[in-house]
C-alpha cells in the first residue's frame, strides 16, 4: 500500500463527507492524494436497507455499492480543491457540494453481504471548470486475495457551490 498522505491524520470521512450517517458509506480513508483515494467500509448487519433488500438473504444494493463508490471519488475532488485553494479538507463542504451528473460503464462481479468489508479505489481521470471524473473499482479480501466486486470506467460529478 502507498504511503498515507499526511493531511488524513486530522481528518475522517465523517468530517470531510457532506454525507453522514446513515448515508455514510466510507468508514476509513487509506490513501488520498490528487491522483487517487483508497477507502474501506465495512456492512454491519443492521444497515437500514437489509431490512427490505432481500429479507432472509440479505446482500448490499448495487446502488449504494455506487454511492459508495460515488463518495470515495468525491474524496479525490475534495483533495483538489483544497489543496488548489489552500483550505483544509473538512472547510471543502462549506462552500460546494459533488454532485454526480453521469454514471457509466459500471460493472458489478460479486455480491457484498452483511459484516464483509470492501475496499474502494478512485482514480482521477480529469478535474476542470469544476467538473472531475473517475474510474475505479470495489473489492473486498477473501483469503487474502482481491476479488472484484463493482467496477466502474466513469463518474462524472459536477462541482456546485453551496
């Protein structure tokens, strides 16, 4: 795993996401920098949407799966635009929110149950005239090794002010 950028060490998902529980899907932030985010959350068994998604075989929703996904790589906007306006990442909510314009080319590969733990990664494809788009993909450990979960080629956010 790369090194952790240093500015994480003050801040958590919670302090940087405009998204908050229940609607928080990103429990620890491993990596970010203006490239990339890598992040995890793992699914308690209570979550609000196992009640009616499948009663008696529970498994995540493909969408929040994307929301999921969807907040990592608002992470990776987040970043730029602090660092671009010198602000620390927790002030970045004050003033704009993501808000995602187009989903593309998503693929999903494995199911995501109760207590199991993905692993999420972004990448920036390009961030201009508050626009950014990422690619990235979702995965959890299994026996040690990566098994995809949720891919995806495109998420396109638009930057709007708050």
């Amino acid at each position: 795993m790369e090194e952790i950028t240093e500015i994480i060490l003050e801040d958590t998902p919670k302090s940087v996401l405009p998204q908050q529980p229940p609607f928080l899907f990103v429990e620890e932030i491993l990596a970010l920098d203006e490239h990339r985010c890598l992040a995890k959350y793992t699914f308690k068994e209570d979550e609000w949407f196992f009640k009616g998604h499948l009663p008696g075989n529970p498994i995540v929703p493909g969408v929040i799966l994307i929301e999921a996904m969807a907040q990592v790589a608002s992470l990776v906007c987040i970043y730029n635009i602090a660092k671009n306006d010198n602000i620390p990442l927790s002030k970045v909510k004050e003033s704009m929110l993501s808000v995602f314009v187009r989903i593309g080319k998503v693929e999903f590969l494995e199911i995501v149950r109760p207590k199991e733990t993905i692993y999420i990664e972004c990448y920036k494809n390009f961030y201009r005239f508050g626009r950014f788009e990422t690619g990235g993909e979702s995965y959890k450990l299994v026996n040690g090794k990566k098994k995809i979960v949720c891919t995806h080629k495109s998420l396109v956010g638009q930057r709007i002010k708050v």
